[in-house]
DNA sequence: AACGCCTTCAACCGCGGTTAC
DNA sequence: CGTAACCGCGGTTGAAGGCGT
C-alpha cells in the first residue's frame, strides 16, 4: 500500500487545475470506489471528471482494476497460481492480461510483475535468456514438478475437497514433460556417471529426479566442506567413497546443470565443478 | 545506528487498436 | 474516409522497505 510512487508530480490541467500523479490517498479511494458503486465503472476520462478526482482517465482506471475492484485477491500467488503462469506464459509469452484471465482476482500488473522478479530472477542467476528454450526446459522439467508437489502437499494437508487444487485437473496439465522419458539411464560403470545424450551441447539440459543420483557434501582432503554437493552417478555408493575418501577430483560428477534436492534448485556450470544453491 | 545495495510492486508511459463523430 | 478521443496492454520506473555489513 504505501510502496510504490510517492513523490507528487502534478501537470497542469484545464481552468488552472492540476492533475495528481503518483500514489493514491484514502480520500480519492473513497471517491472511485463510491463514484463507481454508483454509477459502475467504464468511461474512464468521464469517470474521474466527474467523480471529482484529479485524476487522468487511466490513473483511475489503474488505480481500480489492480487495487480498489472488490475481487482482487491479495498475497502470495499459490502454488497453482504459479503453476498457471508458468504453463500459460510458455503458450502465449508475455500475454499478461490474456494471462490473468485465467486467474480470477490476480491482475495482469501482479502476474506481470512475478514474472519479472521471481521468473526471471532465476533466469538470471542460471545465467540463461528467460526467453531460451533452454530455460523453458529447466522450469518445465524443474519448477513445474515442483509446484505440483507442492500444492499436492498444499491439499493433502487441508484435506478440503474444494481446495484450490481442485479447479485444475492436474492429470491432464500439459505443462511438465514426463521426466522419465527424458532421464538419461546412468551407467553402472564408475566413470561413466550420467551424460546426457548430447555430446554436442554443453548447455543441454539432462533432466535427473533427485532420487537417481548420488548426492553429498564434497570431500576435500582432510574435511567436508558445508554447503556444497556434488552430483555423482547413482552407481557409487556415498558411504563407501567417504569410507575410501575418495576426493572430489576422482569422483565421477554427472553432467548436469541442474538437479533439485529437497526444496534446492543446485546449479553445475560444468562436470565436476562445485554446485551452486539458488533460491527458488 | 547508519549506510548502501537489492527486491518488490504501485503507478506511469507509450503505443496500437477501437470507437465516435 | 479521416481524425480525435478513448481504452487497454505491455514495458518501465522509482520509492519503500528489507537485509547485510
């Protein structure tokens, strides 16, 4: 409520008036949200006219459809949310209104807004364009399972039959490709770890559940360091390694970028290299 | 406590499409 | 048909607040 623009601009308006700029106060809330109640939205230039408000057509239309309308839905989007803007921005791309529509009470601004802080904040730290196929395959094969882990947890543990979970069969969401298909079969050959099929492409993503792959905290010479994995093929066995201390530079690390353990996205920029946590 | 950096998100801007005259 | 006004959309901005030092 109180982020936002706060310096006043003002411009100069007809008969000596001034037009308001920058964050709204209480008073012309209150005016908007009765002007409409009365006379219902629409012929925003009109509206602000005669609602008293010094304010352009498109301010107040803003200022209604994203805060004042009685339906916006404030807080944390859900999981399924997320989920939804995910799917449906790899249909439409930034079709943000289009977007919305399938979201009842978020705007196309908040959507947008998600987008560009939390989405493409990971795009960032995974060094890749957001726009990449590269990283459309990383939310499809990373993000994506994840949220729907996370609003199965969601509902498993409201236990309501009407929980948000419901409104979207998620047996028939298209969004994740079915990870076991793209999951290369690791080798049971030490060494061999777990290449992806494509030699050729360093930035290939090899999509591996967490559960196939040896993971643990890396063994230096003398002691393990806290806070960093490395990612081995399922074939070793981590307790027998440390047992032969085994260091780092021998151990097999899969050729990965990617790999979620527990709720940790961990990025490798090349076989073995030490990971990198991202927030997610 | 003070400072600087980073993230969030409300609000603004510009542009293209639509409507009214 | 031309044009001005309006509307809606997507991109961008910048203050507030959080957080680390």
């Amino acid at each position: 409520m109180s982020r936002g623009r706060s310096v006043l601009k003002s411009t100069s308006y007809e008969f000596g008036s001034e037009l308001r700029r920058g964050p709204w106060t209480l008073e012309e809330d209150n005016l908007l949200i009765q002007y409409i109640s009365c006379h219902g939205e629409g012929r925003w230039n009109s509206l602000a006219k005669f609602a008293g408000l010094k304010r352009t057509g498109k301010s107040c239309r803003l200022r209604w459809l994203n805060y004042l309308k009685p339906d916006i839905k404030r807080g944390n989007l859900t999981p399924h949310e997320q989920l939804t803007i995910l799917e449906l921005h790899s249909k439409w791309g930034n079709r943000w209104s289009k977007i919305a529509q399938h979201l009842p009470g978020r705007t196309d601004n908040e959507i947008k807004n998600y987008w560009r802080t939390r989405v493409q904040k990971q795009a960032r730290q995974l060094k890749v364009d957001s726009n990449s196929k590269k990283f459309l395959e990383a939310i499809r094969t990373f993000w994506m399972p994840r949220l729907m882990e996370k609003m199965e947890q969601d509902s498993s543990l409201t236990s309501s039959p009407s929980s948000s979970i419901s409104s979207m069969d998620t047996q028939n969401f298209t969004a994740p490709s079915p990870v076991s298909s793209q999951v290369p079969q690791p080798s049971s050959k030490p060494g061999n770890g777990v290449n992806s099929s494509d030699n050729n492409s360093s930035a290939k993503i090899s999509p591996l559940p967490a559960e196939s792959l040896v993971t643990g905290k890396i063994q230096s010479e003398n002691s393990l360091e806290d806070n960093y994995y490395y990612v081995g093929s399922p074939s070793y066995d981590m307790q027998e390694l440390e047992a032969q201390h085994i260091s780092l530079s021998e151990c097999h690390v899969a050729e990965i970028d990617w790999f979620w353990n527990t709720d940790e996205l961990w990025q490798f920029r090349k076989p073995g290299e030490v990971g990198v946590c991202l927030d997610i």
